[in-house]
C-alpha cells in the first residue's frame, strides 16, 4: 500500500517531518496490520492513535457490549453506543477518524480456537484485555506465532506496560509463569480504575507498536514500565528472557495455546445459580455478600450477611456449617475464591451467584447497584 495524494500527505505532515519517519516511515505504517485484543479501557486511545497515525489494517477483537459504566473511561464510545458490540461501533467511529485505512471489527471473545489464526493474520498484537485467562493466551498465540505482543494492565491509580515476543527478548510467562489463583487479584470491574490512566497506558501501547512497525527506538524488550499517577512517578524493571519457561525457554513444554478457565464452576460439586434464579433460592437459603465495604456502599439485597473476602478467614466462626448459603460478590471472583475456602472448611450446603450481584442488577432496575 502506498500513500498516494496531497490530502494523505497533508493528513500524516507532522509524521513526515520527524526524521526518524518520514516518508518511508509513513509507508511502513501504511503497509502494518495490527491487531487489538480488547476495545475496552486499554483498547480505546491506542485504537484512536493507531488509525490517526495511518496504520494499514487495524483488527478490533471484542465480543462484550458497551456498557454505561465503561463510559467513564472508554472514550471511543459515546452514550448512544450503550448496548452494541464494541468491536462494530470502535471500528464505526474509527472509520470516521480515519477512512483511508481499513478496519476489521471481530465482533467475538478470542479463545483457543481461533486465537492463533488471528494473530497469524497481523503484524503486531496489542493485548488491551483485562483478564488473566486471554493475557496468558495472548502472549502463547503471539510466542508461537513469532508476533511481537504489546501488554498493558492497569488497575486503580497503577499501570504496567511491556513488550513480549520479540526475538530473543523474554514473554509474558518469563515475567509471570503461573496466573494467580482466581478471585486473588481483583480486576477493575471489583477494585475501578482512574480512568485517566487508562488513556496514559493504552496511548502508550499505541507508541510501542508504532516503534515496533518503523523499526525505530528501544521497545519496552525486557522492561516492565510502571506508571504510578497518584505520586506521578514512572519506574522501570528489567527481566530476563527465563531458560527455565514453559513457553520459550529452552526445552519447552507448552507446544499450543490453552486458556485457563477461571470461570469453571468450583470444584466439589459446588453449584452455580444464575441470577435470574436468585429470588427462589433465597426461600431457604442465606445471601453471603463477600464484597468489600466500599462495594457495599452501592447497594445490598435486605437481609443479606456482609462478611468482606478480606475478613473471611477470621470471621468463618460467624457462619453455620448446617445453613445452606448462597455466596456472592460484585462479578463472581472473590465470591468463587470464598466458596472454595468456605468448602475446604467443611461448608457442604453451597451455592455460587454466576456475574455476581452486578449480572442480578441488571436484570432488576429496582435494584440500587450498579
């Protein structure tokens, strides 16, 4: 693909009068296809920038619909987009930001089916998710595929921001060989995110991917970024390729991608409910609320036990074994980590709330949560 046309060289003028882009630079992004995993937080300013700095081929991978509380942070939507797949309306607003360029929308989750074929598909992969499941899937489909993958995480006032995959350089698995136990590390949805931030780390993920397609600068290869907003500080931490990883070490034993399922049912036949079957299995059962207090500020069903995940351990005494209770927290994570201690300690009569009280809310207006 060439540029071709005064308007194009009007549009990409400030590209062409750095030197290390210019006009061949501009062509190497003219000829890049990149995809973004995630049209969230993270996915919204990089996607922005991507297709503002012409960038070919620009894949949208995400299968969620927009919702009202991603707004604060997602600024690829408006209001009106409420309720439509992301993946379409990113790709909608993008073709208008940029229409010489050629977006594709993957209006779909990636899994281990179909991850390895989409990243073979581009040049550079952004994962712009934020789950631990598809970030170790990412990474795998990208190692084995030979694709440079551009990670970013971010939670509260914090973000991380890496470059895996390249040659020689370490993966995500070299930095992170196991994910941590489900319902251990809360995810933006339990704990939010200054939304702010999410523009800095995503922005940030768009800048690494530009300098990997023009071949210019030091990519974050070996280098965690840590972005720190509340003391406005940025660190680096340097980490070495591992020899001893599963993935790209030496003799390694991961030959194919493989999600972990984080959202399995527990194990020992403890029973998932949906919350549209809430209200009748309350008729003899307890609502055991594992939020934290600041999630509890947002609403409550009456009559519920509030006993914080964080408090668990040392307030179990208050609960009886003999009682059937029904456990839940805002999405489903702490109360799937509360379900199996509360099993392992020899609670038998249990239920798990799937989605949380935030799947039961949207299905009850009534209902003060959000």
């Amino acid at each position: 693909m060439t540029l071709g046309g005064r308007s194009a060289l009007r549009r990409y003028s400030r590209h062409l009068l750095i030197p290390e882009v210019g006009l061949s630079g501009q062509e190497k992004l003219a000829n890049a296809r990149v995809l973004v995993v995630g049209a969230g937080g993270l996915g919204s300013p990089a996607l922005q920038y991507l297709a503002a700095a012409g960038v070919g081929r620009v894949g949208v991978a995400d299968g969620d619909a927009v919702e009202e509380t991603n707004l604060q942070r997602q600024t690829i939507f408006a209001t009106a987009d409420v309720g439509r797949n992301k993946a379409a309306a990113a790709a909608e607003r993008l073709r208008a930001l940029n229409p010489a360029i050629a977006i594709d929308p993957i209006a779909m989750d990636v899994d281990a089916s179909n991850i390895r074929e989409l990243v073979r598909l581009y040049d550079v992969v952004l994962d712009c998710t934020d789950r631990f499941p598809v970030r170790y899937l990412i990474n795998d489909a990208c190692i084995l595929e030979g694709k440079p993958d551009v990670y970013a995480s971010i939670f509260r006032f914090d973000g991380q921001v890496s470059v895996f995959g390249v040659s020689g350089g370490p993966c995500y698995r070299c930095l992170y060989p196991e994910p941590p136990t489900a319902g251990s590390v809360p995810t933006c949805a339990e704990g939010g995110v200054l939304g702010a931030l999410a523009g800095i780390a995503g922005a940030w993920q768009a800048s690494e991917a530009l300098k990997i397609v023009l071949r210019i600068g030091e990519p974050l290869v070996g280098r965690l970024l840590l972005i720190e907003t509340l003391s406005a500080r940025v660190r680096e931490v340097r980490f070495d390729r591992d020899p001893q990883c599963a993935l790209c070490g030496a003799a390694p034993s991961i030959g194919d991608v493989r999600l972990i399922d984080y959202d399995k049912p527990a194990a020992g036949g403890v029973e998932d409910i949906e919350s549209n079957e809430l209200a009748g299995a309350l008729t003899n059962a307890h609502l055991l609320d594992v939020r934290e207090p600041h999630e509890a500020v947002l609403g409550s069903i009456e009559g519920a036990i509030s006993i914080p995940a964080s408090q668990l351990e040392a307030r179990m005494h208050e609960l009886d074994s003999s009682q059937r209770y029904i456990v839940a927290c805002r999405v489903g994570a702490k109360s799937r980590w509360a379900v199996r201690r509360l099993r392992d300690a020899g609670f038998k009569r249990l239920l798990h709330l799937r989605g949380g009280l935030l799947a039961y809310a949207a299905q009850h207006p009534g209902f003060e949560f959000f």
